[in-house]
DNA sequence: CGTCTCACTCAAAGCGCTTTGAATCAAGCT
DNA sequence: AGCTTGATTCAAAGCGCTTTGAGTGAGACG
C-alpha cells in the first residue's frame, strides 16, 4: 500500500492526502478525517525511504564508538542507550550505532556526511583533545558531545562535573581523616578522566598536602583493574587508607581485594566510587553498598538527544553547554581511618 | 556533488557513471577507473536515501529490545553490539537500534514492516513461547533469534545450549561431591533460563536424586541478585555447599556474600558461572576467577548477523539453527565440600 | 452582475539514485 | 557489401514521497 493507491482508494490526489496526513492546514477537517480513517484501516505507512528523499533528511541519529574507546562505555551501555533510544524514538528520529575502527573513523565520519544518512551524530568518550571534534564541525554535520573536550571549536555538549566530583569524593574521604587516599583513575587521555584527576588533586592540594604519583593510577575500568591495583596498593603502600575508584565496575573489583585479604570496606579501608547507576550493578537500598559521588547515564543519554535535536532544527542556534553536578551519596563502604593510620591533626573543616 | 554533476564532470550519462562505481561488467575498464578516479577526488558519496529508495532495500538491521528485556541484556549489550556492528557494517549494513516498551512492540514490528524501513531485524531474550516469532514471520521482515523459542513456526536461530552447558556445569559440582547445589537462575520466562532449569534438574535427576523447588531461584541476573539469593542460601539452607550462578554479574555477587561472610570460594563454597565472556568483567588469567561454562556473545552476535543477511539476500532459503556449545573453564571457585558437607557416596562417575 | 477572496484540491516537478530498453559503433561473418 | 554480434554508452522511466504553483468553485463584496 503506497500513497497514490490510497490516494485512488480515496478518490483524492496524492497531495492532499499527504497534506491530511502531515497536517498541513490546507485540508478541510472532514477530508482529512476520512484520509487518517482510510490510511488506519488499511494499515497504511508511508514509506520511510521515499519520505527522507523527498525531505533531505533522514531522521536518523547516528552513535559511533571506536573500537578503542569501546570498553570505556562498556557496562554503561545498556543504561546510556535506554536513555538514547528513549529520547530519540520519541521525537521521531531512529537511533544508529556503529563501531569503527580508530583508524578509519575519520574517513567513516566523512562518508557519514557525504552520503547524508544521518542528521546527527552523538560524540562518546572525547580524549582531552579530541580531534573529531574539529572534524564533524568542519563537515558540517550537527553534533553533541558527550562529555567535553578542550578544543577551540564551539560546540554543544554535556557532561558531569567530573571535577567536582571526584573533588568532593577526595573531601570527604579528608575530612573522615584519610592522609593518604590513592586514586584509580580511568584511561588519563580520555576527557573525563583527565579532569576526574584534576579533582583529586585540588582536594589533596587545597589540604596543603601533595599527591604521589605512585597512588595515581590510570586504566580501563575494568573489574580485573580494580582488584589489581588494589591488590597493589596492599602490598605496596601501607601508608594508603582509603581510594577513589572512578567507576563502579573496577569498584567491585577493590573490595573483592579488600575482602580476599580479610579486610572490610570502611572499617579497615575506605572506598568512594563514582557511580553511573547501571542498572545490573545497582548501588542502593538502605544504606548504599558504596559510598559514591553519582550521576544517571540513562538521563544523560536522554538530554543529550534532546540538545542533539536542537541542533539539527535549527542549526543556527547557539551552543549549549550543559554541566551536571554529581550527588555523593555516603554508604557502607567508608568510615574513619583504622586507629594505627589515624590522624589527629587538621581533619573535619567545616568545608562543603 | 551528486550523481548527476559527477556525470557532467565526467561528459558520461548518469548511468554510466552509476554502473561504473557499482562494478557493473558493461563500461570499459579504461572508463571505470577514470570514474572511480573522479569520484575519489571530488569526494563524491552516493546519497543513501536515494540509493535505498531506487534499490527498495534499507541496508539496515534492526534490533529491537523490549523494555522489561533490556535489564536481559545489560551487562552483554557492549559487547554483543560489537559483534553486531562489525559483522553488519563488513556486509555494508546499518545497525539501529530501539528500545520499545513491550505493550507497544506489536505496533512497532507492524510499523517497521509496512515503512519498510530495515531489511532484517534481529529478535533478543526470546521468551519460552514468543509470539514476536509467529508476528515477524507473518510480517514477513526476515529476522534471526538470538536464542530459541518453542514456537511452532520454521525460523532461524542462534543459541547457546543452554541446557547442555548447566548440566555440565551442575555435573561438575556434583563429581567434586558435593550434595546440595542450588541454581541461581535468570528470570524463567525467559526461553535461555527455562532450559538452564532443565539442565541443572537433568544433572541432579541423573544421579538419582531429587531437586528442591528452596534451592532453586529465578530473577534478573544482577548482581544485587546474586549477592542477596546467596545470602538467603547461607541463612537457611546450610546443606548447600555449592551453587550455579546463570550469570558473570551476579557470580560477582554470590562471591561477595560469601567473602562479605569470611568464606572463600572454592574451598568453604563453589560456584560455577555461566559466562557471556563480558570485556569489562573478564573471568581470565592463569586461573580464573570463577569455574564457568563460557560462550562468546560477541562472537554471537557476529554469526547472527551472517545468519540475517543470509535471510535477507535470499528469503527462500531454508532456516537454520545454529546451536554452539559452551566451553568449561576450570577457575579458582570450586573445589571439593569442606569435609563437614562431604560425602563418600556417588562420586565421580567417569560420564562426560 | 462582475470581481475578489478564501478554502480546498490537484497536476506536476522534484529528491538522487538504479535499471530497462534502445542506440551506437566497431569488429566478425557470410 | 550486408548482416550479426558484442561492447559501450545513453535517455528515460521509475522508486514513493513532499512541495510548489496553479486551478476550481462558493461565497463576499462593490
């Protein structure tokens, strides 16, 4: 069933029945009725295909991942495409995902371009200086990061104050009396981590303190990570009390070190995650497994499409920068140091 | 720059230049590789909307994910959909992606059928009587399930035997002595964990003994799930010495509850996971981590892909089912009862 | 009564590609 | 020379929709 024959079913042109089924104003209220009846009834829908040739554009909203990065999204996946699906198909656009090797990613965006089978695209996981950026504003292909990167292009984005967080993570892990808190960071050429260490060491720094490189880690967010590196710290850094793991994932995988040595989160050691809220490693009920500074990926996802739609509707506008702030939720995974590693000096500022 | 002022720059007729770049045999070879030289230059992409319009075929395959499943997939989604992207992005295939809510799928299918907007779609979580199965075929869209159904409809498939694969793992346990094994399984509407039911009940049944409806727990495979099921285990069913956990995620948590109680695995209790082979919770290393049954999803997802396309370039093929068994990995989480739960009965039959 | 509007409807021209059927021309055969 | 044949190339007809510009008739107005 196609247009023009419903069209003859109906006795009406083509044009006006794609009027009454548009909703243009041109068409009496009576005709446009009988034209949505007959189109239900007949189980009518107009092709997607011609529909995008005819308007130029494709209602489509393109992700792509390469494959380097590709484990950085990892567990957020699912909970980052709820949200992406979710804003997408409600706003009438198809949601597309590609994974592209690193090297071939810029000739993909080109082609992506070029060939206009998208309206948009999605940025993931933007390094420090994110090349791609530059890239898709030179073609001319309307885009929102997810995240930030720091590259003299304007451009629409989002992130979490990663910072901030991971500053406020590092406060409280002080002010329970931590003197030396490690940090396990993700891969330190990615945007987020770059900052997430920024963090760290404003709040190391603003305690007039020093940070050491030999308790700053960087690396994929794995489980294996988590438990490695803590595992390391044991045995190499006594002096360390407490840890700021920069994803639930690799959180786990510190207190499986923890506790294959006998040892409990927040009596013998403190953990503060950062928590993206996937929803098969949920970190709530009554008194949360971890201690965390959190931020929904779901939601993210959610907002981001609708700046993305923004954009493609009137690229013109203005670019929008969006700043979450994460929330720190306390719960069993911190506490003070052990007596032996106890401090007694500065500790508890009235602080925020 | 499209087709047609690619031809004026060429001083060739649109069809030629067309079947130049498509490696149609009737252009010379001389005029093939000047088209192809000139499109390369000019940076020439034929328009995708207009290909599929004037081809009637999508190039696009999508996946549709219920809402109530998506929590299914989790943890896997990354990396089935590498698996996906890459096998269909090598066959010039778009990947889309929607999450729908279930009380809509129908409509979604119908829809997605009559716009004929993809070519092929690949059906996930398949329930134990799936009625999207006997939809999709009617429909007539050729699709691929990632599992199996019991449903009376000629379809192809991909699946892990499920069945085999916990029967092996419950054996295994059973040959090391232990008694009571309990079964923490995903959510058993679910056609993957109804037949894992039946391959831990084939196990203990072929041992003469009896399954205990206590001992046997159906949920989503979080790892919240696997933390508090084993909690409960260890509460009120102290004869268990030995469980098998449906899933990498709540493995990780079955594990926590015992380290959270002092106890270790393989020695106070056992575990055998199945396991999806997720690259952010990697079961590796000399020893892994968990004793499992372990089977690709990525690797998966690449050979539904091929399935797909099978179905899609020829609809009249006959259906094939694809059936892989998983492979069992002896890690560090089993060993024999402690003693006190041992037995010197029935043990180690020399079966498969 | 003639002219203007307004409300509605339509024919036709794209959108950018593929594909069919026909045209052209040189070489091969009788 | 006349007819095939095969190798190239092309003009034109779609694919199914949107959109422009024009047309039609009824009522309003001078």
């Amino acid at each position: 069933m196609n247009l023009k024959e419903l069209a003859e079913h109906l006795q009406l042109s083509p044009t006006t029945v794609s009027r009454a089924l548009n909703g243009y104003p041109e068409v009496r209220e009576e005709t446009r009725r009988r034209v949505c009846a007959a189109a239900a009834a007949l189980h009518y829908q107009p092709s997607h295909n011609a529909r995008q040739l005819a308007t130029g554009r494709s209602s489509t909203i393109a992700h792509v991942i390469q494959r380097s990065q590709h484990a950085a999204l990892g567990a957020g996946f699912a909970d980052s495409f709820e949200g992406f699906s979710d804003a997408s198909s409600q706003q009438g656009f198809d949601t597309q995902l590609s994974v592209v090797d690193d090297d071939q990613e810029e000739v993909f965006y080109r082609e992506l371009a070029a060939s206009r089978r998208v309206d948009g695209v999605v940025l993931h996981a933007p390094t420090v200086n994110d090349e791609r950026i530059k890239l898709l504003d030179e073609l001319g292909l309307p885009f929102v990061v997810h995240g930030r990167s720091d590259v003299h292009v304007e451009y629409s984005w989002l992130d979490v104050n990663n910072r901030r967080a991971i500053c406020r993570a590092t406060d409280f892990l002080l002010d329970l009396g931590h003197q030396h808190i490690a940090l396990l960071n993700g891969p330190e050429h990615m945007n987020f981590a770059a900052r997430r260490r920024l963090g760290y060491i404003d709040a190391i720094k603003a305690r007039g303190q020093g940070v050491e490189d030999r308790t700053m880690f960087s690396g994929s967010l794995t489980e294996a990570y988590g438990y490695n590196t803590t595992e390391k710290l044991l045995n190499n850094s006594p002096q360390v009390s407490a840890i700021v793991v920069c994803g639930i994932v690799p959180a786990f995988g510190a207190l499986r070190a923890l506790q294959t040595r006998g040892m409990t989160a927040g009596k013998d050691y403190s953990i503060v995650a950062f928590d993206d809220q996937l929803s098969h490693l949920q970190n709530s009920g009554d008194i949360p497994l971890f201690t965390s500074v959190r931020s929904s990926l779901r939601q993210a996802g959610t907002r981001i499409i609708e700046l993305l739609i923004e954009r493609i509707t009137n690229p013109n506008s203005a670019h929008k920068g969006v700043l979450w702030e994460a929330e720190l939720l306390v719960g069993q995974s911190t506490g003070r140091p052990p007596k032996a590693a106890s401090t007694n000096g500065i500790q508890a500022r009235d602080n925020d």
